[in-house]
C-alpha cells in the first residue's frame, strides 16, 4: 500500500492541469499581501492623487465656461 501511495503522490506532482490555477492563486495572495503591508503609504499616495488632480482643475482656468445665460453661447 505505502508503494501505491509514492506513486499517486508522484502522479499527483506530474500533473500540470490545476497548475494555472496554483499560480493565479499566489499571484493573488502575494497582491493581497502587498496591499496589506503598504496600506497606510497606498492610501496616502491614493489621498495626494486625488487632491492634486481636485487641485489642477480647480485651479485650471484655461478652459472657458459656457453660460448661456452669461456669455450667450450654445
């Protein structure tokens, strides 16, 4: 029985169909893991793109508004 054993196991370790699913399952987990030790500089990073990007376009002036009721376009 122990020799029918080893040779399920090696059959089992020759066996590449589940392989792609091993490896998108621990490219997941490391991403997962990364994300979780680099929460609080991500969600920083995160926090300074969104307010530099509310900053650019509250500050842009280039771009005229259009008030029909103001300048009279259509």
């Amino acid at each position: 029985m122990n020799l029918n054993l080893k040779q399920q196991l090696t059959a089992l370790w020759k066996e590449e169909d589940g392989l792609g699913t091993l490896e998108i399952l621990l490219i997941v987990a490391v991403l997962v893991a990364i994300a979780i030790i680099f929460r609080k500089w991500i969600g920083a990073w995160f926090t300074k793109l969104i307010g530099d990007a509310e900053t650019n376009l509250d500050g842009n002036n280039s771009v005229p508004v259009c008030d029909p009721k103001i300048t009279g376009c259509k």
